[in-house]
C-alpha cells in the first residue's frame, strides 16, 4: 500500500469506518480491503493486535500531555513489532489538551516513516490549526457520507471521470501528465471544472466508501487540494496536474507544491 499519508482527521462518528482502515493498513495481503485471514487481520479482529495503539486518557476525560508522552512519543521511538505500520487511534480527538496537542504535534511534524496518526473527532474546531495543517482532513462529509451526492449529468464528464477512477493509480508520470488534456476543455470555465471535481469526488468517495482503501482517501483529498486551488483563483495546469500526479501514487499526498 503506497503514500499512505501519516495523519488523519477525520470529523464525525467513524470509529468502525477507521478500524477497517487501521485493519487494511497492515494486512499482510496488502490489498485495497483487508482480507480477513492474515495473521495480521485475525490478530486485530480479536483486539490485541500489536501495532495498533488506542490512546486514552488515563487520569480524566480529557487526554493530557503525560498520556501522549506515554502512549504516542514513547511508543513512536521503537519500531512496530511485526507489521508494517504503527497506527495510532485516537478516539474523540476534541478531549486532547491543548498541551497534549503541542506534544502530539512535534511527532506528527517529523513522524517516523511507519507512524500513521488517525484522529476522530466531532468538534474539529477544538483542533489546533497547527495540528489540523499537518494532517489530511476529512471535514464535514464522513467517510460513508462521501459519494452519496447527485452527479451531474453530463456524458463527457462521466467519461472522463469512469477513466480517471478505474485507471489513474499506478499510471506511469508521462500517461498521467498527458492526461491533462482531457481537462482542457473546462479550463475557461470555473463551474464546469468544478462540477468534473466534484464529480470525481463522489467517484472516489464512493470508493473510499465501499474499501475503506488509502488510495481512495489520498485521491479525495488531492481533489479537495485541487478545488480549493481553483476556488482561489490559482493556477489551472498545474493544479490538475499535481492532482494527477497524488492520484497516481506518484507524489505522497504529504507533499504540497508551492507553485500554486
């Protein structure tokens, strides 16, 4: 599984959604759903699994900085036991501490390449921006929310967006920079090139529904990326291509261009 990104936030009641995303993470079939049947699966199915970390708040209802420094610094400092990815939960993500905030926020500004950080929350105002700009967020749409919007309909852009979804990932750089073409026609028009994101947001959404799979969630917030970029009156080109790119799994959603 590539570019999984480090950090998530995610706002609403998706404890399950999260778990099976925490499951597929280190299924040792290292598919797009978990498998069910590794060592890994049915070790996490029965609750012990090794490298998925729950974090808590041990002395109130909120999470202090003692409970981070103990369950997320210190555990981050050793490798994960068997599998490939440490995956930190935090349920009810709003109960963290300002200060506890900050102490989570020096391992997320330079995780170790096997940390991977899913937050859920219902406030995601009670988040610190400095926390929240370092993570992938999924605000307001939830993940089986996502998709569930009308599509518009229009044959050339549900062309285009079937392609995109079924071919994208794994396209080599030169097919998936080529692929801007196809986009062209909408460069003169804001509503249209937002209606095709949008459009394949449901697409994508859709997926991330129905797997749970990071590829999915990383295109869906390239595509976010993307609309916020044209929103603002940036570059046109260079967002879709960059869009491109994260959606092929060439660039790690972690990365932002500056060019924008």
């Amino acid at each position: 599984m590539k570019h999984v990104s480090h950090a998530y936030v995610i706002e609403g009641d998706q404890s399950e959604s999260v778990n099976a995303f925490a499951k597929t993470l280190n299924c040792l079939e290292e598919g797009e759903t978990a498998c069910g049947g590794c060592i890994s699966c049915r070790v996490f199915d029965s609750g012990n699994h090794p490298d998925t970390l729950y974090v808590v708040g041990t002395k109130s209802s909120s999470i202090g900085v003692d409970d981070v420094r103990s369950q997320v610094v210190t555990q981050m400092a050793t490798k994960p036991f068997y599998y490939k990815y440490k995956v930190f939960i935090i349920d009810k993500a709003e109960t963290l501490t300002p200060a506890a905030q900050n102490a989570l926020l020096k391992t997320i500004e330079e995780p170790a390449s096997y940390g991977v950080f899913l937050l859920l929350t219902n406030q995601i105002e009670a988040m610190l921006d400095t926390v929240l700009s370092r993570c992938v967020v999924i605000k307001q749409k939830s993940f089986s929310e996502i998709g569930a919007g009308p599509i518009e309909d229009n044959p050339e852009m549900q062309a285009l967006s079937s392609e995109i979804i079924g071919t994208a990932y794994g396209m080599d750089i030169i097919t998936a920079m080529n692929l801007y073409k196809s986009f062209e026609p909408y460069k003169e028009s804001k509503e249209s090139a937002q209606a095709l994101l949008d459009m394949l947001y449901t697409g994508y959404g859709q997926k991330m529904r129905e797997t749970q799979s990071p590829r999915a969630l990383n295109a869906v917030k390239a595509i976010t990326h993307a609309k916020r970029t044209l929103s603002q009156n940036g570059n046109f080109q260079l967002a879709i291509e960059l869009m491109l790119l994260k959606i092929s799994g060439h660039i790690p959603d972690r990365v932002r261009s500056n060019r924008l």
